[in-house]
C-alpha cells in the first residue's frame, strides 16, 4: 500500500497530495500537518526559515481562535489536491493550479503568495497578515480546493468570490480586535454580502 512511498510511510512524503506545503529558504518544500512540519524525507523540520515560523504560528492562531477556519485548514491538509504557500515580497494572492477546472468547479489546487513582513495594504491600510492569508488560502485556496469558487459580480462589479473571501478575512479581523473590511478594490460591498 505505500509503494509510493517504498513501502515505508514515514520514510517519504507522499506525492500524490494531502498536504499543504510550505516553501522553505533552508531545506525546500515542507509538509504542514497536524501543526508540524515535515521535510521531504518525512522527518520534523528544525530549521530557521522566520518566513516558515510565521507562517505557521499564523496558520495555527486561525485555527486556535476559529472553528471553522481550523476545520478548512484540516480539509487542505488531507486534501488530494496540493496547495502550496510561498513567500512574496509583494502584496499576497492566491492562484490556481488549474483555472479551466475552477471555471468547471472541479477541484484543484493552488499557490498562496504570502508576505510576512508588509505592514500597509495596497490601498495604505494596517495590514493583517493572518486575515491575508485567511482571505487567499482559506477562502480562494479552500474554494478551489472544494469546485465552490463563485463567479460573477456584485452590482459596483466586484467578483463574488472576492466578497467570499472578505467574509473569510472578516472573521479573522474581528478575532485580532480589528474593525471588518467593508471594501474590495474600489467598490464597496453591500452589507447583505458580507452576513
């Protein structure tokens, strides 16, 4: 059963998903499971990436103070899919693996681009990192992941998976004593939306 594995579960990770991978200056590709990290040999992580530690003391904040953003997170962790987190010296985002399955709501995987160092959005705004990569990894990343993303838009033309998303990072704003974002881009999202 793990012959992908040569037959050893613990000596390699297994290739064909369910993880959540971490992307590593010190030792490449880490697996994220359960609250710990993983090299590619299977072994625990113990190096010193700050991007990693970050990274993953944000991840585990969401899931300590969030049913159901813990519950998404553990979905992506077992998730035949992968969905891979890399540091950016941008703003964050999310891509998809494949965006004609998206298109199709066939699941698929996906990139986060995460900056653990910005402090002000595009728009000037304090920044929160863990409400970023709630907003690209558990709402964009989760929804592809499912075959859920909702296309179309509001009214004022912002993308109905934007203000899914938004809700995501809301829930997460409100946690670190920070007031909702009620805006995408230029538009402003009806409060109906955001419930």
């Amino acid at each position: 059963p793990y012959a992908s594995r040569a037959n050893n579960p613990l000596m390699y990770i297994d290739p064909s998903g369910e993880k959540i991978l971490i992307e590593s200056s010190d030792c490449g590709w880490l697996t994220y499971r359960e609250n710990e990290l993983y090299d590619e040999q299977g072994n625990l992580y113990n190096g010193n990436d700050t991007f990693v530690y970050d990274t993953i003391t944000d991840l585990e904040h969401i899931k300590d103070n969030d049913s159901l953003l813990k519950e998404r997170t553990e979905i992506l962790e077992k998730s035949t899919n992968i969905h891979k987190i890399v540091s950016t010296d941008g703003f964050d985002h999310n891509t998809v693996e494949n965006g004609f399955d998206e298109q199709k709501h066939i699941p698929t995987g996906s990139t986060t681009f995460h900056n653990t160092n910005l402090k002000v959005t595009p728009s000037g705004e304090q920044r929160d990192k863990m409400a970023d990569i709630a907003h690209e990894l558990l709402s964009h990343g989760f929804d592809a992941d499912q075959g859920i993303t909702k296309f179309g838009e509001t009214e004022n033309g912002i993308k109905l998976y934007e203000v899914d998303a938004v809700k995501i990072e809301n829930r997460i704003r409100t946690i670190n004593g920070k007031a909702p974002r009620v805006t995408y881009g230029n538009g402003t999202i009806l409060n109906e939306l955001l419930k």
